[in-house]
C-alpha cells in the first residue's frame, strides 16, 4: 500500500507528509520526556498513570497541531481537522 500511495503522491507532497512524521515524533517525544518523570512517581497508582496518560495524549495533540500550523495551507489545515474529526466520531461509535 505505501508503495501504490508514494507512486500517487508528488515530490512535495511525499517530503510534506515526512516533514509532519517528524515533527509528530519530535512532539511526541519532548511530551514523553516531560511526563516521564510523573508517571515514574505515580508507579502504583493507577488512575494517576491514566490521567498523565490522558493529559499526554492531549498535550501531544495540542501541540502537534499548534505545529502543523506553520506547515500546512489553509486548506490542507481545514482538510486536516476534518480528518480528525471524522476520526473521532469514528471511534467513538466503534466504543459503543
């Protein structure tokens, strides 16, 4: 599959969808580094690991996003958070 969709994107397209791999990876990472030390002294207590793991997940959201602004157009922006809500809605009726 990745082979059929490299062959359909265009040279800009493929180095766009690189460049926000890695700043996905870049924030993901910073965040995992930040809460890495609250999770290790919340060991034990397990709805303090959800909630740095929830309040992670929202951080890497948050800040993956405040980054993609300066990559994306308008339109790849609005297409994006489509995207995402689409998603959502998505796994959030597959929980049901």
């Amino acid at each position: 599959l990745r082979i059929k969709v490299s062959n359909i994107l265009t040279t800009d397209q493929r180095a766009l969808i690189e460049r926000i791999n890695a700043v996905h990876q870049e924030v993901s990472k910073s965040v995992s580094e930040e809460f890495q030390p609250k999770l290790v002294a919340s060991k034990g207590d397990d709805q303090a690991q959800e909630r740095f793991r929830k309040e992670m997940r929202e951080r890497v959201s948050a800040d993956f996003r405040s980054k993609l602004d300066g990559l994306l157009s308008p339109n790849q922006k609005a297409a994006f958070e489509q995207a995402a809500a689409d998603e959502l809605a998505a796994s959030k009726n597959a929980k049901k």
